[in-house]
C-alpha cells in the first residue's frame, strides 16, 4: 500500500473521513461518558462507524482516539489504560480499512504549557504513549489534530517522529477573525504554523474543524503561499454551527459541501474530509467531487 505522502507524489486526491463524536451519541454515547471507553466495552459499534465511512468510500479513516492522551483519560480514571485504548483504536479502524489507510487520531491534551498545567516531560511522555499505542494496532499515519498552540502540536510531532515509523501529520483549529485574517485560539496565523511545523518534519500540514468548507479555501491559500510544496488536508465542518432548540446543528448538506470541493482542491488540498456534522452521505457526496476532479487531471 505503501505511504499516503507517496500516493500524493503521484497525483492521486485523497478522500478522509467525516465525523464521528456525534456518530458515538446516535449509537448511544451518553453526556460524560468517555468516548474512547467504546474501544474496550463497545468495539462492535466503533467498528460499524468506521465501516460507513469506507463504505461511503473513504480513502482512509481515523481512530476513535482524540481524546486518547492520559490527560484526557483521568477524567474518567483510564489513565492507565492509555496505551490500550490507542491499540484497540487503531485495531478497530484497522480491521474496516481493509486495502485503505488508518489515520490515528491525537486531539489536545486540554493542558497549557504557558500557564504550567503541565511540563514539556509530561506532554512528551503522554503523546509517546498515545502514538506507541496508535502504531501498535495499525496505523498507517498519525493524525495530530484540532491544535491551537504550537508548542504542543511540535512535542506532539516530537514524540510522534522519535517513537514510531508512522507518517506525521498536523492540522490547527483557525477561526476567521473581524479583520478577515485566520488565526487559532492562541493567535497562530496558518503561515505561522508552516513556518513553526514543516521544520519539525511533519509531512503534511492543515486545518481542520473551526470552519465549513467555504473558509477553508483561504486557509489553504494561505499555507500554500508559505510553502508551496507542503501536501494539505482539509477537514471542515458541514458549515458554521447554528444554535436551535438547545442543540448545535451544523447546516451544510451533503450536496452543498460537495460543491466547494473543487475549489478546496483548486486552492492546493490534497486531502478533504469533513470534521463537526458531517456524515458518511457527506463523505459519499464528496467521493462524487474528487472523482469528477480527479477525471479531468487524468491525461486523456
């Protein structure tokens, strides 16, 4: 199968997969309960997520591990089965990827650095764990994702690049600010965050959650100009969320993000997906638009 950077090299756009917190809650997820606690109890149903999403025809899928690290897991007290939860989520994706490739999610630790929550020992050692534990059960890549600070996405890498033979990638969390500008919760520009990670050896780079489909076409614009040879993934929510009747609903239709995808690619993307509300109809619709996108760069 080889690496997903090399399949890029060739040309080849890259179908990721859609959500899936809000996939957990329809299957009977309940508020407090631990996501991640499903890989152990509940494989069965977390295999069935991630089965929709090949068979929506994903190129790959990730793991129900973003909140995997042990910060995230003592909340619940797992944190000692960290390791274990991480190889039963790759195992899990694993098994329904088949041919495709497993993408091991790594979220934020919820832990700041600059206000001494936690010491760059800690941090290390926790990524260490999850990605150890990601590899073990099969991933192909390793997902570092939803970033806002930069000093924890390069540990993250960090860790990731030391301890395992995984691909690297790395996506940040940009919200458009009054001005128009993208920025993350801690002020990171998408041109700061080429300049800061590239280096590290990440061998992708991109947003992902934070904005539908339509903004993520300046983002990609942007990381592009800093650095034109960096591939690019695009996770995007199904549009900005709407509040209605005590529910978060995001409203873009499966046909609606389709038809920005085109310009997403047009932008520099390599890979699309979809993040917060997006479903595997969403995933199916895409499918469609880098298979059109696809045909017309084929050389006839």
């Amino acid at each position: 199968m080889g690496k997903i950077t090399n399949q890029l090299k060739k040309g080849r756009i890259l179908l990721s997969d859609g959500a899936w917190g809000t996939f957990l809650h329809e299957k009977g997820l309940q508020p407090g309960e631990c996501p991640e606690s499903w890989n152990l109890t509940r494989p069965n149903e977390v295999l069935g997520i991630a089965r929709s999403y090949i068979d929506a025809g994903a190129d790959m899928i990730e793991t129900n591990s973003f909140g995997g690290s042990r910060f995230k897991l003592e909340k619940y007290g797992l944190a000692d089965k960290a390791f274990e939860i991480n190889k039963a989520a790759a195992a899990i994706s694993r098994q329904a990827a088949g041919d495709k490739f497993v993408l091991g999610s790594l979220g934020p630790t919820g832990k700041i650095l600059m206000m001494g929550d936690v010491t760059e020992e800690e941090l290390y050692e926790a990524f260490r764990e999850q990605c150890t534990g990601l590899e073990a059960g099969g991933a192909d890549a390793l997902m570092i994702e939803t970033m806002s600070d930069l000093d924890e996405a390069r540990l993250a890498i960090k860790a990731a690049k030391e301890n395992t033979h995984c691909e690297v990638f790395c996506t940040m969390t940009f919200e458009k600010t009054v001005d128009g500008k993208f920025r993350s919760m801690m002020g990171v520009s998408p041109t700061d965050m080429v300049n800061e990670l590239a280096p590290t050896g990440a061998e992708l780079l991109g947003p992902n959650c934070g904005n539908g489909m339509a903004n993520m076409i300046g983002i990609v614009k942007e990381i592009k100009q800093a650095d034109p040879e960096i591939p690019v993934l695009v996770h995007a929510n199904a549009g900005m969320p709407v509040y209605k009747d005590g529910n978060t609903i995001f409203p873009e239709t499966p046909e609606e993000m389709a038809r920005l995808v085109p310009d997403v690619l047009h932008a520099g993307a390599n890979i699309v997906g979809g993040c917060c509300g997006t479903t595997p109809e969403h995933i199916r619709k895409m499918r469609e638009a880098v298979d059109a996108e696809q045909k017309k760069n084929r050389p006839s």
